[in-house]
C-alpha cells in the first residue's frame, strides 16, 4: 500500500509517501510545498494545486493528514484550518479517503512518545525510512503522519472500517 501523508502548514506543508509491505516501511518521496505570503485565497490554491500534482505523480492509495490544533492565536487557527480543508479538498479530488491524526498520535507511533520534540521525530524518520537526502522538518512531519497511519491502517480493516 502506498500512503501519503500530510504535515498542513499555511506558509510550508510538508508531504511524505512511503511503502507499506507488511511491516517493512519504505521512503518513496518527501516535498516542502511552500506557498509564500501573498494572497490567502491564493496561497490555498498553491496548497491545492502542489499537492494535487504530487497525487498524480505518486498515485498514493491512502491519505492521512495532521489534525489542526488551536493555539492561543484563534485567527492562526482558522487560516490552518482553511489550508487543511485546501489539502484534504486535493485528497477528495483523487479519490482519497482522508484519515486524520493528532499530533500527539503521530509522535507516539514513530518515538513511542506523544510529546516528542522535532528533533527526536525527524532522529525517528532517519531511522526508520532513510531518506536518500536530508529532510525538511515538515517533510519529516508528513513521513510520521504516513507511519502512523500504516500502523493504524491493519487496526481499522480488522474493526471492519476503510
């Protein structure tokens, strides 16, 4: 199975497919698409459009995208979640059924703690997948978002859910 995952950022968002055959993981491709900081309405197309053409390139079967946490800053917030709806409307697009996780369930599969830092996720991302060049701190993001997924994937077909 082929899994892409999605780090939603509204300036950077980070994109990670991987492999999944039993439970051997492979890197197939990382990207930072990064949007600048012109127009909102504009920058949400830039999301759209970047990781639409990153769906055709790699046909993933799964998607599985990082929920949105509300900080202090609730107009923060809100563009976040208009960037995540950018990203999921991309997934829906190509047919992909979108599985959201927690931050805190991310670092949990890949570091086997919920609250890791970045540092000890992208240490985790080096480890298990060996990216064939450095990557980005959202990138590496997304990757974890792709492994949680795979780990939970078997769980939900075994619940009798897709």
């Amino acid at each position: 199975m082929r899994i892409i995952g999605v780090d939603p950022g509204s300036v950077k968002t980070g994109v990670g497919i991987i492999d999944v055959q039993g439970n051997r993981l492979t890197h197939v491709h990382h990207a930072v698409i990064r949007t600048g900081k012109g127009d909102y309405d504009e920058r949400l197309f830039v999301l759209y459009s970047g990781l639409s053409k990153i769906i055709a390139d790699f046909k993933p079967e799964s998607a599985a995208i990082e929920d949105v946490f509300v900080s202090k800053n609730v107009s923060s917030a809100l563009k976040l979640g208009q960037a995540r709806g950018a990203l999921v409307a991309a997934c829906g697009f190509h047919g992909l059924r979108v599985s959201p996780y927690s931050p805190t369930a991310v670092k949990q599969a890949v570091v086997g703690f919920g609250r890791a830092d970045k540092d000890q996720v992208g240490h985790m991302i080096r480890m298990l997948l060996h990216p064939p060049e450095p990557c980005p701190e959202d990138a590496a993001d997304a990757l974890a978002v792709a492994i949680c997924h795979a780990h939970h994937s078997p769980m939900q077909k075994m619940a009798g859910k897709k």
